[in-house]
C-alpha cells in the first residue's frame, strides 16, 4: 500500500489518499473467518472517535455554553467530557449488535448493548484516559481493546468473555486528540496510523507500518511521585540521568500525565514509559484491561516490548475488570533496563 508520508501536503493524488475504513478492508484478508465483522466494528470503532474528537476540539467552549455538571444555554444539562465520550462510544458501537459484551473504564460492570445476540465479539475501552488533562487543552486519549467471545452463544456472553489475556487481543487501538487527531491500530498485522483531515471528515494514512526505536532517548515517569517509589525505581532514575555517552545517558524525561500521549510519542522516536508500583499502589494506577494491554498489543507488534517490570503484560492472567497493573512500556532496550532495576538485578 503507498504511503502519503513523503508528499507534501495538497500534492497528493487521490490513488495515494487511503482512508482508515479502505485500509481496515484490505487488513480483512487476514482474517477470512470474520466475514468482514471486524472491519465493520473497527470502523464503527473510528466513526465513535470522530465524535468523541467532535466534542474535545470545542472543549474550551464550555466555559461559553456552560460549565460541566451545570446547565448550558439550550437548557441542556453539560456533561463532563469523559462521560460525554463514554455515553457516544456505548451508543455508537453498541446499537449495531456487533459486539456481545462491552467493558468500559467509566462503568462498574460489563455493559451488554441491547442487541448483542449476533455480535462476537468483545469491547473494552478508556473513553477518554488523562483526566487531568482535559479541561486544560492539553492531549488526551481513547485507548481500546478488541476480543471474540469465548462461546458461541452471544446472548450468554458475560465478565469471563472480557476477562481473557491480552494475547488473544484481535485487534487494539487508540485515538490521540492533540494538536492533529490521529488513530493508531493493529489486528496483529503491523501497527498502522491515520491522521484525521478534517476538512473532509476522514482518518487518512500517515503512518504506515509503525516500528518503534530498539532505543531512544526519552523517559517518561512521575517523577513527584518519588518518594513513593522502591528503591529498584529509586536507583533507575538516578542511572537514567547519569552521563554515559555510551549508552546515551543522560535521558530527559518527557511526562504529559496522558498515557496515550506519552506512549504516542515514544512509540514515534524511541523511550519507555514507566508507572511502577507505589507505595501507595502496590499495582501502579493504570488499568490492564483499558490501558495497558491494548498498548502492549501495540507496542509489540510496532517492535517494542511491555511488562509489569517482571512479566509479560499479554500473558497476565486478568481477574477482574479495572485490574491495576504496573507498566514498563517502549522500545525493547529501554525497558530491558528499567526492568532489571525493578528486579534488582541491577
Ligand atoms: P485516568 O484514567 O484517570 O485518566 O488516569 C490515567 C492517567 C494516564 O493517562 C496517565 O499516564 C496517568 O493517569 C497519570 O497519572 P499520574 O498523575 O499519577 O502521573
Ligand atoms: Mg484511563
């Protein structure tokens, strides 16, 4: 498939513009027992995104049409946009019966959309991860996981359908709304990524066949968290900023506090990003169901590596829905080091 990377913008033809829905069709060859479902549900998946982007992109216009939680000038009631986001993504992708069972970060319990009885297969989502960030113009996230059902009965899907390893994803994803809204995916076939061009309302191919740097020069951790860390994290971060022109070091450190931002950038240019355990949180803060296996998936498939800082994070064997993990997520060298100074091998 062309790429549009090297054309500079307006000289493109249209025999080079590949919208995400033609490629989604293309990736369908893969699998030829999924009847085209997965790519109907991957493009319902991005058709969401576009509405979810729809609303971040006038997020600063709330303070002119009402405050989240007050009641804006239509007399509608103004909702916080990570539930705006939720709300859009159940009932966008839910109405059309393609998946059995959902799971959502913002919903206690699984979600069964009402016509679930032809759907195989599995969603789980962050509607919108880095909360802190969203009221500040500052990037955020949707981040996404797909399964099939376990049985063959989609009325009888339930919590042990979303509760499977992260190896037997499908596919997986994530939407980055920031300075261009861009949408990342993999069905196990590469990781590709879509810019979204809104002057014609379509994800288009920017990324093609994303593969990560073995190493970079970036780290990305909450560092004000430090007094929390073990002393494995502790001796890390005081390597990492050691200067070795050797090995690179000393690193910087880049930290937006919004998971798929700073996992966007390091899957670009190279780095690892690290939420350990706490002494607060023994199993760090970010999800394994929403966050973190849908990003292993993809960091693996783009080269890269992902672990709890001792174990694979697609092999963890998940027992509830909003199960923590600690996460070691980049290119593979980096996150080699990080975990040996986890494991105090180092
Ligand atoms: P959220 O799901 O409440 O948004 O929390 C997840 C976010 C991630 O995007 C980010 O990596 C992390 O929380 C930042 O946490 P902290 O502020 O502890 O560094
Ligand atoms: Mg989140």
């Amino acid at each position: 498939m062309e790429s549009l990377i090297n054309n500079p913008p307006g000289t493109e033809s249209m025999s080079q513009l590949i919208t995400i829905e033609r490629h989604i069709l293309e990736q369908q060859k893969y699998f030829p027992e999924a009847h085209g479902e997965l790519t109907e549900l991957l493009n319902d998946v991005a058709f969401a995104a576009k509405l979810v982007r729809r609303e971040v992109v006038r997020a600063g216009l709330v303070d002119i049409l009402g405050f989240a939680g007050s009641t804006n000038v239509q007399g509608e009631e103004v909702k916080k946009l990570d539930l705006f986001a939720n709300e859009k993504i159940i009932n966008a992708i839910g109405q059309h019966g393609r998946f059995a069972v959902m799971g959502s970060e913002e919903n206690e319990g699984i979600i069964i959309p009402p016509k679930n009885d032809s759907g195989s297969y599995v969603l789980l989502f962050d509607p919108l991860d880095g909360s802190s960030n969203i009221d500040v113009n500052v990037s955020v996230g949707t981040i996404f996981s797909i399964y099939r059902i376990k049985g063959d009965d989609p009325s009888k899907a339930s919590i042990s359908d979303c509760l499977q390893h992260g190896y037997e994803q499908v596919a997986a994803g994530y939407v980055i709304y920031g300075s261009s809204v861009v949408m990342v995916y993999t069905t196990g076939h590469g990781v590709h990524g879509f810019t979204y061009d809104p002057t014609i309302g379509e994800f288009l191919l920017s990324h093609e066949n994303i593969v990560t740097p073995k190493s970079g020069k970036y780290y990305s951790i909450n560092e004000g968290s430090y007094e929390q860390f073990n002393e494995g994290t502790k001796k890390y971060l005081d390597y990492i900023k050691k200067e070795d022109p050797a090995t690179g070091r000393p690193y910087s450190t880049r930290y937006i506090g919004s998971l798929v931002a700073d996992f966007h950038r390091n899957l670009l240019v190279g780095g690892v990003f690290i939420y350990p355990p706490t002494s607060k949180h023994a199993n760090g803060k970010l999800r394994l169901m929403y966050e973190a296996n849908p990003l292993a998936f993809i960091c693996e498939q783009a080269g890269g590596r992902a672990t709890n800082g001792r174990e694979r994070i697609l092999d963890i064997q998940p027992t509830e829905l909003h199960q923590r993990t600690p996460l070691y997520i980049g290119s593979t060298d980096d996150v080699i080091v990080a975990e040996e100074f986890e494991q105090g091998i180092r």
